[in-house]
C-alpha cells in the first residue's frame, strides 16, 4: 500500500476525479472522511486552513488542489501517464478549463432549486439549511439558468464531435488529465436523477462516461482523522536540493508568507516558503497536533504574498 491518504467525502465532484486516478493508476491508498461543511478540525490541524476538498497527504507532506495533487499521483505512477509529451497543453488547458469554467456551470446546474432539492432530498432540513450558509460563497455569481441552458449544450455537442471522431477518450486513444476533470463534471450531473436529461442526447459522451466510471476507486482503507494527523506527526522534510528555488515576486526561501486561493474558499494559509518552483510552492507550517507539515499548492490558481 502507498503511503498516500486521501482526505474526502463521497459526494465531492473532484475528490471522485482523484479517487478515479487512484483506480486507473493501481495505487493502494488510505482515506479519512471529512465533513461536509466546516469545521474540519483533523483537516485544519493538517492544512492550516485550507478547506476545499479533497487533499492528498504523503506523511507530513500535505497537497492541495487536484491539478498538484493529479501531477503527485502521475509521478509516483508514471506508466501510463496522463500528461503524454504530445498532449501536455491540450490535456492541461482542457483540465483547467473543466475545473473552472464547465464546474462552474455544472454546479449552478446541480445547485438549481429542482437538482438541489434531488441533491439534499435525503439530508435532515437543518443539515441542508448549514450547507447552503457554509457554501454562500461558492453560489456568488454563479451562472443564471438562462446561462446554463445556453452554454452546456454546446460543450456537451462539442464532446460529442470529438469522440465520436477521434475517440474513445476526448484527445484520442488514451485516457489524459483532461478526461479525469471533465470526467468529474459530468458525473456530478449524471449522479442527479433530475438533472440527468441533460446527457441523454449524446451517446458518444455517455458510452465515454460509462468508461470513465468503470475505472473504479482501486483499493481503499478507511482510516481516521487522529490516525493520519499521527502519521504527519511522524514524517519528514524530504530534501528538496535537486530543484533551484525560483524567487518570484521578490520572495525568498523563509519568508513568511501566505496562500490563498483566487476563486472561492478565500481562506489565507500562513507559513514559511520553503519551495518555490515553475507551477508550486510549499511552506512549512507548524500545528499543536500535527507537528512541522509541509503545504503543497500550485502557482495557477493561488496567490502567494508577504505575510503582513
């Protein structure tokens, strides 16, 4: 089994993209569930506050968001790796893209009063009255109906085309990180019966989708939260001096810094920076519980400042 943990729950649209690599990779893992909704205190102790879900922790190395955590997996696992040589940009633009602007459009479409009302139909009301207060942010300026009727259709055709000619998988003969984050997106519809309709006019992508699915989660072992904050008690700083600290922005290796995401969960995690690359960094933090942790973010997405 790997060393790797997967902080998630099950209904979290991008902790299944990871679960999905985790599958289609072989890899033998360990996962905690998380809450839903804050707090997250096993999590906080680990990520120093960062809350969107999943994270991905490799003893006291702590990786947030899945476009870093897709890349660790890829490393640990290169056979078939979902960033081949000739694809990279395609496959990278394409995934950022689906975590961005097609997530956004499919959550304003799950999130609409008839699909939320599938979504929470089995959720205690005072359960479902703390998500829609802990998730306000993440509905502010979501798309409007009339948005989303007008723009989905037309990626969803675009899918279509796609593999129906140059198929089975959206850049050709093997699965990429581009299937996974789409992937992700479309499952989140397709596991809502109400929203569903929105699939059935294109057997191309659902035949894409039933494939994608059968993939699987690969072999996972519950642990709990206590367990993995001791296991990060216990790990260590893996030598980092093979790589040149990129000193972007005027930050140097030990500033006291802080890192946030742009979009939304705009919740600042403090700590030294330690590694500073083309597309991550990580700064040392240290917790009452967890000890010395190290955070892992990419640079796309995030910014990274002078703590004040």
């Amino acid at each position: 089994m790997s060393k790797f943990i997967l902080h998630h729950y099950q209904p979290s649209p991008f902790a299944e993209k990871i679960r999905t690599i985790l599958g289609f990779k072989g890899i033998s893992y360990r996962t905690v569930t998380i809450p839903i909704i804050m707090p997250k205190p096993d999590l906080t102790a680990l990520t120093g506050g960062y809350r969107k879900t999943p994270v991905l922790q490799q003893g006291a190395h702590v990786y947030c968001d899945t476009r870093l955590i897709s890349r660790v997996i890829d490393n640990y696992a290169p056979e078939k790796t979902l960033y081949p040589d000739d694809l990279v940009a395609s496959a990278n633009i394409m995934a950022q893209w689906a975590d961005q602007h097609l997530f956004a459009l499919v959550v304003a479409l799950v999130f609409s009063p008839d699909g939320f009302a599938e979504l929470t139909k089995d959720i205690p009301t005072p359960v479902v009255s703390a998500l829609v207060t802990d998730r306000e942010e993440l509905w502010r300026g979501a798309h409007t109906p009339k948005i989303i009727l007008s723009q989905l259709p037309i990626y969803l055709q675009q899918f279509e085309q796609q593999l129906q000619n140059c198929g089975p998988y959206l850049l050709g003969q093997q699965p990429t990180i581009a299937d996974f984050s789409v992937y992700h997106c479309l499952w989140f519809i397709n596991n809502n019966s109400v929203v569903r309709s929105h699939l059935l006019l294109y057997p191309a992508l659902l035949r894409w989708l039933d494939s994608m699915t059968a993939i699987g989660h690969g072999n996972a072992e519950n642990i709990t939260g206590q367990e993995a904050i001791d296991e990060a008690r216990l790990g260590e700083w893996a030598s980092n001096e093979e790589y040149e600290f990129l000193e972007l922005d005027g930050l140097k290796y030990g500033d006291l810094v802080t890192v946030q995401p742009i979009d939304y969960g705009l919740v600042p995690v403090v700590g030294e920076l330690i590694l500073s690359l083309t597309d991550e960094v990580a700064i040392r933090r240290n917790d009452e519980r967890a000890g010395e942790v190290y955070v892992h973010f990419p640079r796309v997405g995030y910014q990274i400042e002078l703590a004040s």
